[in-house]
C-alpha cells in the first residue's frame, strides 16, 4: 500500500457557537468527545459545536473504556421488533447496542483498538470491517464466525493511512443477507490527522453526519426481503430508509447551525443501487470515496453507489435560499428503476458564508504495476447460481480449495469482467484498497481516480485495478473477494485470498 501517513495535526479548527449556549450545544459536546480526536487539548480557545436538529435520527458515537491505552469498543448484536414501519405488521429486527443499525464507530490512525463483540442474536454471526485494513485473523469473514452467547475480541493498531468513511456488518457464509436485512449495520470513521481532513466538516452531530440507506422490502409475512423475488411480489411493501427512519413516509429533515454539512453516504442495501442528486439538478461537491479522500473536491451532480460503497458530499447552505433537498433514484440489478424517494431536506441558520474548502485534499501515490502479477476474474451467474471463474463458493471447502494465493508485499493488477448479460454487479476486496485502471477500456474519472475498495461492473464490462498486498499475512486466515450484492454473495459469488508471508 502506498498510503502516505501523515503526523496529527495540533490545532484543530473550531466552530464559533451559533446562537445562545443551550442543550444542544451541551450535546454535541458529549458526541465530539467520544471516540474522536478533534476535541483534543490545545492552546486556544475551545467552542462547542451546535447540535444537528431536525427528525433524520443520528446515530451515536460509540463510547470508549481504555484498557491500559487501549481503546476498548463494546457491540451487542441483539434482536428487536418494529410495529411501526408496516401497520399491522410485527416485523423481526437486529441491531448493535440496540434493535437496529448501530452506533458510529469513530477511530483515529493509530490508534490502539479492541472490539468485544457479543453475540445475543440466537444464531451464529460474524461482523466485518468493511474496508478496514487488518490482519485477517481479525477481519470478521467467515473463519470469525461468533457463537450465540460467544464474544469475539479481535484487536488492533488502526493502520489506514486514509481519512474515510468504513462501516461494519455480518459476513457469514450463506446468511449475510438474512443479517444484513435484519439492521444489523454500523458507520465507522478513521481520521488520519490530515489538515486536509480537519479543514472540512467534522465535528459529528453537529455538521458531520452518517447517512445509512436501505432500499428494502417487508412482505406480506412481515418479514424484511432477504431475496430478489421479495422486492418484485406485488404484496411487498418497498421501504427507503435513511438511518432507520422511512422516507417512503415522511422526509427526514436536518437541521444545521453552520454553512455547510459533509454527510457520509452508504449504501447499505442487499441488491440496489442508489443515485443521489439535489431536487433542484444543482450541483454539490464530493470530497472522498469509500477509501478515502479524493486528491481534490468534485462538482456533480449526481452520484450513483453501489452496494457496500460508501462517499462523502459536502453541501453549500448558504448559498441556497431554501432548503437543499436530496432525492434518491433506487435501481436493481438490472438496472430497472424501482422508485424514486424524497430522502433528505437540509436546512442552515447559518447567517454567514462558510469557509472555501481546501484546494488539495489528498496526494493519492499512483502504484507501479509493471511487473505486477495479473488475473482475471469473471463474475457470471448460471441460473440462481453466482460464480466467480466458474466457482460458487458456498462452503468453506470450496473456498479453501479455489483460494487465490499471493505473498506480503505483491503487486498485482487484476481483470474483473461482467460476463452476464443484463445483471450488475459490483467488486469487493478486503484487505487493502485498490486503484482503477480503466473502466470498460477508459481511463478513470472523477472519485474513480482515488482510492476505492467496492467498485460496480456492468453488464458485458471489465473494470482492472491494482492493489499491493502490504503489512498483514496469515497462512491459515483467509480474505475474501466478491460482489457486494450480498444475495450474488450468499449465492456464490465469493473466493477467498490467502496473503502468504
């Protein structure tokens, strides 16, 4: 990897108060001082940031305990019900440290890390760090898998290099989809110390802010859709959710103190992709990608993710007169628009223009792939069956006799072509992040040139990236490589990587 890692800056920048020192001043200061390091001691004066209102629910910081100077993170995967998405309907929920979704996890580089995982789900389950860069043993793919009552503790130094947006889900062989479905799915934020990153929003609560969506579907059984034919049964009732709350039913609304907002974007659906633009067609500004910061903000004016992918936007309010209003477009896998939800309406009582976003934001290293070992993989599907190379890897065997096998520190560039004829899919790999090479024969544009760890592949299209497998190596634990629609995933289109030391 060649990630540049950058000293903490000392002096972070500070909000000046917006208004009267009330309750949602006080808080935000209980938000920004967990789990963060921009509420560190300094010299100058500190102020409070004011706390985001409106009715978009946001999640909570997760608190730490240190453990002789380790951060030490506690999750409960525990069920839940919900008799309010569906009336009439009882439906089955999960959740960490609560009946869905969970807490945002906030780490800095660095940074000495455990989680302590408990397992109150009444079935087995695993949790991933989606995007992370760990050491297998730790990497929470299906060799981690967490009996019920069981508490897994993997440790670790965080070692990203990057300021990004990752986020932590099950990974079990065949019941990702179930799991995920259920709710259970978390936001976690590495800072990296960088000026760049301290010059944009970040005070979380107050102008940083998680936006976890769902398209999904409740049937006729009051269950959430954990398979394609639940999404297109005339008796399913199709959800949009945005941190739990239904935009089908209602907008969420925000309400900030300050000129701008970044909001932290993840598509944290089964099977659809979701494309953001304002009501208005105006423009909006994108700063990073799922792996980090672009090497400078982007004027868009729509923006597509795939399952998995994360991207952070940052929204000019002072300059709008009114409020800026997100819409998001749900397509499925083959690309047929499901609907269109009113997902979000964001509001300022700034009264001054905010400050100019830095110019630069990241110096992203090109890797050298010379002498790169090269592959191809060729995601296909035969009936229900996902296969990478012909391969579905539905069991631990299968995935254990297909392994890809690389050593610590290789250099490889890799072929991924969409071999199906109207189905989308799209790439993960754990471990490290990837660059793109080109995308169906093109040279990359736009975040595509930053660094990515979940990439889209269209029908009867190849996407090539590189990648250097760096720092952790482990000859019996496994990675894992696959599509991101965790159905395809559970179906098959999966393999795992073995990085040999």
């Amino acid at each position: 990897m060649t990630h540049t890692h950058r000293s903490p800056s000392r002096i972070s920048r500070r909000h000046v108060l917006a208004g009267t020192f009330g309750i949602g001043a006080v808080a935000a200061l209980a938000r920004i001082g967990i789990g963060t390091s921009f509420a560190e001691e300094t010299t100058e004066a500190v102020t409070l940031a004011t706390a985001a209102g409106g009715t978009l629910p946001i999640p909570d910081l997760l608190a730490a305990t240190d453990e002789d100077g380790v951060s030490v993170y506690a999750l409960d995967a525990q069920t839940g019900t919900n008799t309010t998405l569906v009336s009439g309907k009882t439906i089955s929920t999960a959740g960490y440290n609560g009946t869905f979704l969970g807490p945002t996890i906030q780490l800095t580089d660095g940074q000495s890390v455990r989680f302590d995982v408990t397992n109150n789900l009444g079935e087995e389950t695993t949790v991933h760090w989606h995007g992370l860069h760990i050491a297998p043993s730790n990497d929470g793919g299906p060799q981690n898998t967490i009996e019920d009552g069981a508490t897994w503790s993997p440790a670790t130094t965080v070692n990203q290099g990057e300021a990004c947006t990752l986020w932590y889900h099950p990974h079990g062989l065949g019941t990702t989809a179930d799991q995920v479905a259920l709710g259970l799915a978390g936001m976690m934020i590495i800072d990296d110390g960088s000026d760049a990153n301290a010059a944009l929003p970040h005070d979380y609560g107050a102008d940083d802010i998680p936006i976890i969506m769902q398209s999904t579907a409740v049937t006729t059984a009051g269950a959430f859709a954990t398979a394609n034919n639940n999404f297109t049964a005339s008796t399913s009732t199709l959800k949009f959710l945005v941190n739990g709350m239904s935009a089908t039913d209602e907008t969420p609304t925000l309400e900030v103190a300050y000129g701008r907002v970044r909001l932290r974007l993840l598509n944290a659906s089964l099977t659809d992709s979701i494309t953001i633009a304002r009501s208005d067609s105006a423009s909006f500004t994108q700063v990073a990608s799922d792996a980090g910061l672009l090497a400078e903000p982007i004027s868009i004016t729509s923006l597509r993710i795939s399952p998995g992918e994360r991207a952070e936007i940052v929204l000019d309010l002072t300059a709008a007169d009114d409020a800026v209003k997100l819409q998001a477009t749900v397509r499925n896998t083959t690309n047929g628009t499901r609907y269109t939800a009113s997902m979000l309406s964001v509001t300022s009582t700034a009264t001054s223009a905010a400050d100019d976003l830095p110019d630069t934001l990241n110096t992203i290293t090109d890797i050298d792939a010379t002498d790169a070992t090269t592959r191809t993989f060729t995601l296909s599907n035969s009936g229900a069956s996902m296969l990478i190379n012909g391969i579905a890897g539905t069991t631990m065997d299968i995935m254990d006799a297909n392994a890809v096998m690389t050593t610590l520190g290789a250099i490889e560039q890799w072929t991924i072509t969409n071999s199906s004829t109207n189905i989308y899919h799209n790439f993960h790999l754990h471990d490290v992040p990837f660059q793109i090479v080109s995308v169906a024969g093109a040279a990359p544009t736009g975040a595509n040139t930053a660094w990515r760890d979940t990439i889209e592949v269209a029908p009867g299209t190849s996407v090539v990236i590189k990648m250097q497998f760096t720092d952790y190596a482990d000859n019996e634990y496994m990675y894992m490589l696959h599509c991101h629609n965790v159905i395809h995933e559970d179906d098959g289109m999966m393999l795992a990587l073995m990085v040999m030391s």
